[in-house]
C-alpha cells in the first residue's frame, strides 16, 4: 500500500478476522488482534498497517457518506456522536449473533462496492447503518454510552485522538473502499 489521502472528516472501520492491525497516531500506538472491529474518526496524522498473513477488510467512510448512513430517524444524533468515537469491539465469540451480523454486514458492503447493479450505493449505505445501529445497541446494553472516556467490559472508548492499548479485531473481506460521489446538487453518480 501507500499513503492515501482522505477527505477533512472520515472514518475508519476495520473489521479483522485474524492476524495483527497497528495503528500510530500523535505517536500513541494501539496493536489490535484478530477478532475485533476497529472505529476510526480518521485523522491526518493517523497510520494503519496490517501485519503479514493478516485476513479483515476495512471500509473507508466519508462524513457524507456517513450522514448518509445516519439517516434522519430519531436516534440519529446518538449515531452521530457515538460514531464521533474511536472505539473498538473484541470479538472473540465468533458464534455471537454480534459477530456474525457483523460478518455478514461486511461481506454485502464487499459484494456491492465490487458489483455494478443499480442501487448498489443505497445497499452499502443501507449496510453501513446497520452496522452502526448494532455496535450502538451493544454499547447501550453495557451501559457504555454515557460518558466521553469508557473502558468497560467488551467495548473500549475514547476521544478520537486517545487509543487504548488492548483488544481484539475481526472479518475477513479482501479490501473493501467506498467513497460515494455527488454531483454539485448532492444527488449521487
């Protein structure tokens, strides 16, 4: 790989089977094992690499595509925040309903940003909420979701810029990047 340049405000999901995710940012350093999901609000100073015999996918969201996802019903502003964190989910049951409705998320992203049918953006933005509206409702069922800075059993919070320095990761897509383009009217092409 190479260095790639992102859009201001984007976001990071990364989702590994097995092997190993580093990811260095303001020279904090976070080594996340397989299975575990990884949230990123992406940062210029932000490096993620994945060790050798690595198997996971990542998924590259930018703010509109996000918003997208967001949608409008009610707990929307509670998505918004709660995606506004880094955090990441140590997956290690991988029979858990959570781990294998992850999975699958991942695999339609996967099979729709590689495709080229009709509607295939509203399919992984469609995909891309229900992977959020999942790690949300796990957060609130821990008693996770009400304070900035959490390290609670099976979820690790914290602001953007703070990793913490344990954990897990999980999937095994290929590589999946999607970035939807809009016309200057906002409509998608």
């Amino acid at each position: 790989g190479g260095l790639v340049t992102l859009q201001e405000r984007s976001w990071w999901v990364v989702l590994v089977e097995r092997g190993r995710v580093d990811v260095v940012n303001d020279g904090e350093e976070l080594t996340v094992t397989g299975p575990a999901l990884l949230w990123l609000p992406w940062q210029k100073t932000m490096r993620i690499t994945a060790r050798s015999g690595t198997v996971g996918g990542y998924l590259v969201l930018s703010e509109t595509s996000l918003a997208n996802a967001i949608g409008v019903k009610p707990e929307a502003a509670d998505l918004r925040v709660f995606s506004g964190r880094s955090f990441q989910l140590p997956l290690d049951d991988r029979s858990s309903s959570l781990y294998l409705d992850i999975q699958n998320c991942f695999e339609m992203i996967q099979r729709e940003a590689a495709g080229t049918s009709q509607g295939a953006t509203t399919i992984v933005e469609a995909q891309v909420r229900v992977l959020l509206v999942l790690l949300w409702r796990h957060a609130a069922q821990l008693g996770l979701f009400q304070s900035p800075v959490l390290d609670v059993e099976g979820f690790l919070f914290g602001e953007p810029h703070i990793l913490a320095d344990r954990g897990s990761a999980a999937h095994h897509v290929d590589r999946v990047d999607v970035e939807f383009a809009r016309d200057p009217g906002g409509r998608l092409v």
